[in-house]
C-alpha cells in the first residue's frame, strides 16, 4: 500500500462513524453531551474530523500531480488519468 493510498482511508473513520450514529446505543439514548443531545454532538464531532480527513485527500492528490508536473521531470502525468503524456 503507497503513502498516496493511506490519503484515501482518511475518510473511512468519519464516513462510518457517522452512517452507524443511530446504531450506537450510547449516542441514540436520551443523552445530554455538553447539554446538547448527543445525536446532535455525535455527528457535528465526526463531521469536524471529516473535513481534514477530506483536505488530506485533496492535499496528497495536488501534490502527487505537482510533484509529476514538476520542471526537469521527463514524464509530465495528465490531470484526467494520470497517465504520463
């Protein structure tokens, strides 16, 4: 597995993390967190880490066409396939 590939796990906590919130029997109960209810704290924590988690995947796949697009690199990778041209 490449660095570039652990990018894209970044979001897999999150994402499920948010898809299981009315399974989880301590969130989905009548729970104040933060005298909030906790299925409001539950996915607005989530949903915080969600972002980074996206920015890395943006981040790593900018860079990985930077890097190919780079002055004295003989192989310049388009940005549809990522194939070199």
């Amino acid at each position: 597995m490449s660095k570039r590939d652990l990018y894209l796990l970044g979001p897999v906590i999150p994402a499920a993390a948010l898809v299981l919130t009315p399974w989880l029997p301590f969130v989905n109960g009548p729970h104040l967190w933060f005298d909030l209810p906790s299925m409001v704290v539950w996915p607005m924590i989530w949903l915080l880490l969600l972002v980074p988690a996206l920015a890395g995947i943006e981040w790593g796949r900018t860079r990985y066409l930077e890097d190919a697009e780079a002055p004295g690199n003989s192989a310049a990778v388009s940005a549809e396939g990522g194939e070199p041209q």
